[in-house]
C-alpha cells in the first residue's frame, strides 16, 4: 500500500472538514433563523403540521431501494481502480433507476393523495382538507424532483467532495430563509406557499451542484443507459441498504406522527425546537465523519486497514468530546430557548434529557456505521435493523403513555430501539478490521 495515497486520504479528509464547516455553520444558522419565522408566521399548530408534513414527505427518500448509497460505493470502488468508464456507467443506471422510482412514487402519491383524508392524518382541522391536499401534492412534486436530481450528493460522496454536499445545504437553507422572509412580510399565513419555497429552496441548490459536478468531470456525465450487468449490483448492493433505510425511516420519522396523534400537532413544535437545538452536536459530528465513508471505501479496497484502524481510534476520542458538549446542552438548552423562540414554547426537562442521550447513541452508531457502509458489510446490520424498527412504535407508546413520560417517553422509545445497533455494530468492525484472518467464521456470520 503506498504510503502516499494514505497521506493524501487523510489530507483530503481534512479539507472537506475545513471546507464543510463554515458551509456548515452558515447553513445551521439560517435554518435557525427560519424556524423562528416560520413558527410566527404558521402558528404552532400550523408550523406542527408542516414539519410533520415534511418528515412524511422525507420517507420518499428510502423508497430509492437503496440505490444512493449502493451507487456511492460502487463508483469508489471503481475510481480505486482507476476504472472512470466503469463509474460513468454505475452513473448512467443510478439516474435511470432513480428517474424511474421517483416518476412512479410522485404519481402514485399524488393519485392517492385525493382519497386520504389529510385531517385526519394531521390531527387537526386548523387547516381545510383542499388546502391540506394541494400543500401534500406541491411537496410531492418538488421531493420527488429532488430525489432524482439529488443523487449528486452521492457521487460527490463516492468523489470523497462531501464539502460540496454541506454547501449545497447552505445554498437550500439560505435560499429557503430569505423566501420565507418575503413570504412573512407579503403574505399571510399559508402553507401551501410555504410548501412552494421550500420546495424551490430544495431542488435549486442539487442543480447548481449537479451543474459544478459535470462541468468538472464530462467523463462521468449520465447519459440515457440501463443495463442489468450496472443495475443489478446497485440493487444488490442497494437493498441491503434499503432494509436498513426503511427500519431507521420506522424507528426516527414515526416520532412526530406518534406526538401529532398521541398529543396533538402543537406538541410537535415542543419536539421539533429540541431536535433542532441538539441537531447542532449533530451537525458538527456530522462535518467529521460525513467524509470518511468513502474514504473508508478506498482504504478496504486498496487494503489499507491501517489507515481505517487509525482513522477509528480517532473518531473514538472525539466522541468523548460529543459527550461534553451533550452534558452542556442539557443545562444551556431552556435558556437558549428562550432567546431563539421566545418564552411561548414550554420545553419540559425530561424531553430536553432524553434528546441528549439520543444524540449521543446516533453519533456513537454513526462512527461504525460510516466503516460498515463504506465496506458494505450491512447483511447483519439488515436484519436486527428490522428487528429494532418492529420493537421502536410500541416501546414508544407504553414510555409515552403506560409510564405517562409524554413526548420524552417517544423519544426514549426511539433510543432504546437503536441501542441494539450501539451494541452489535462495534462487534462487527471489530472482526472485520482487526480479527478477519484469525476468526474467518465469526467474520462470515457478521457479514
């Protein structure tokens, strides 16, 4: 292994976390300028049913069978091997079989979206059922555009450019504030316009990039190609990762709808500020490991475990960094509140303790999940993923109502359920990085 393309791994790795943070940060901050805005302008029962709206409208995403991420390792794995006519071809098939996904899914939901009774579903009869249907059928549209389109942030995921992924965020969320500004001083309130610029704010930023991507590399530009010999991999591969995209869509975007049918949707509001407020350790952990995916997909493939096994210590001593700045959250959360919102919201103390923990068992997950998705050694991970969603909805209804803890025992739920993750995952990184030549059974039953 040359020591050479180690160092430039590493080197790279460190300019896309340089690069992301300050995109990052930007990004971070207008999302928190807008909720504010969007809270005034909605209500806190309006604004609990549009956030509610766009995490159901997020399941769209995991209906991509997998293919994002199965096409993420295969085009590394193909520039490993300094193969780009193998990796524009995996490109070719990923956009054909995306298009076609996202073109069924949008009719399909917006076909069905005239036969749902959207009050119902939202718990609320603050907004009128038409207008609940057009704001369902304009989100439709604009995330199911941005699910083909979007692809780009695995290709520059698979490029190990993952900067240009924070600033494509920067670009929807910034876009996103400043449209929903005009909006709060020309109109009055309406979701279905809020829906619309959302919705603009998204697909923009995707082809300002997919425009900067393509323009660099006309070598790896799609052009009308499906195949079975590049489909069939991207879905083999592809729906290991499907199962495991469909159980954490079960186990963290249930949440909401358990507290708008549990509690009500202005609950909702309650959940989504905390969320929020602790998705900053999030983000920030994010900015370190987001990288490493690929990287750790070049590294397996030119046999560079040093490298990985480097990289994991690292990762393992930040995270006792993330514990910290948890702790810290805990006590700053309320007061921090109280300046972002307003004193309008209660925030009660269980629900602010419990997002804590939460966060610290996602990001503990994300730093082995990142090594067995870019290695894609998921089998296992596919099936007890399944197994914690079934557990997630009932542990989150007898927390939140047998035991009474409210919106803190759904989120409680949710942690108990990915904790199996938090256990088994360490396990399986451990056989396949350091014990592969000395326990060849145990490697094969952890695939």
């Amino acid at each position: 292994m040359s020591e050479a393309v180690s160092k430039e791994r590493s080197h790279n790795y460190l300019r896309q976390i340089k690069g992301a943070v300050v995109y990052k940060a930007v990004a971070m901050a207008a999302s928190f300028l807008a909720i504010p805005l969007m809270i005034r302008y909605l209500g806190q029962e309006q604004f609990g049913v549009w956030s509610t709206l766009l995490t159901v409208m997020s399941w769209i995403v995991f209906f991509d069978l997998g293919v994002g991420n199965g096409l993420r390792n295969k085009v590394a794995e193909a520039l490993a091997k300094n193969d780009k006519a193998e990796a524009a071809n995996y490109i070719a098939s990923g956009y054909s079989l995306i298009g076609l996904i996202a073109l069924l899914l949008w009719a399909a939901i917006t076909a069905a979206s005239f036969f749902i009774p959207w009050q119902s579903v939202f718990n609320t009869h603050a907004i009128a059922e038409t207008t609940l249907r057009l704001t369902v059928q304009i989100a439709t549209f604009f995330v199911a555009l941005n699910f083909w389109i979007g692809l780009i942030a695995a290709l520059l995921g698979a490029l190990q450019k993952t900067s240009l992924t924070a600033l494509g965020q920067l670009i929807s969320n910034v876009l996103a504030l400043m449209l929903v500004f005009v909006l709060t001083q020309t109109t009055a309130a309406s979701i279905t316009k809020l829906a619309f610029v959302y919705g603009i704010s998204l697909v923009t930023a995707n082809i300002l990039l997919s425009l900067h991507f393509y323009q660099r590399n006309p070598e790896l530009r799609p052009k009308p190609y499906l195949d079975k010999q590049h489909a069939s991999p991207l879905l083999s591969v592809g729906l290991q990762f499907f199962i495991i995209q469909l159980a954490v869509l079960v186990i963290f975007t249930t949440d909401k709808m358990l507290i708008t049918q549990l509690f009500g949707p202005q609950h909702v509001t309650q959940y989504e500020v905390v969320f929020k407020l602790f998705s900053v350790i999030s983000f920030a952990h994010t900015l370190i490991t987001a990288p490493l995916w690929s990287a750790y997909t070049d590294a397996y493939h030119r046999s560079d475990l040093t490298w990985i096994k480097s990289m994991l210590r690292k990762q393992i001593k930040i995270f006792a960094v993330v514990i910290l700045a948890a702790i810290m959250m805990i006590f700053l959360a309320k007061p921090l509140i109280s300046v972002w919102i307003g004193p309008d919201v209660n925030i009660p103390l269980p629900l602010v303790i419990a997002m804590s923990l939460l966060v610290l068992v996602s990001t503990w997950n994300n730093i082995f999940g990142s090594i067995l998705g870019g290695i894609s050694k998921i089998r296992l991970g596919s099936i007890y993923t399944v197994f914690t969603a079934l557990l997630n909805i009932p542990i989150s209804y007898f927390m939140a109502v047998n035991i009474g803890l409210g919106t803190a025992g759904i989120v409680l739920g949710t942690l108990i359920s990915i904790s199996v993750s938090a256990i088994i995952s360490p396990i399986q990184v451990y056989f396949f990085i350091y014990e592969k030549s000395k326990n060849s059974f145990l490697v094969e039953v952890l695939r």
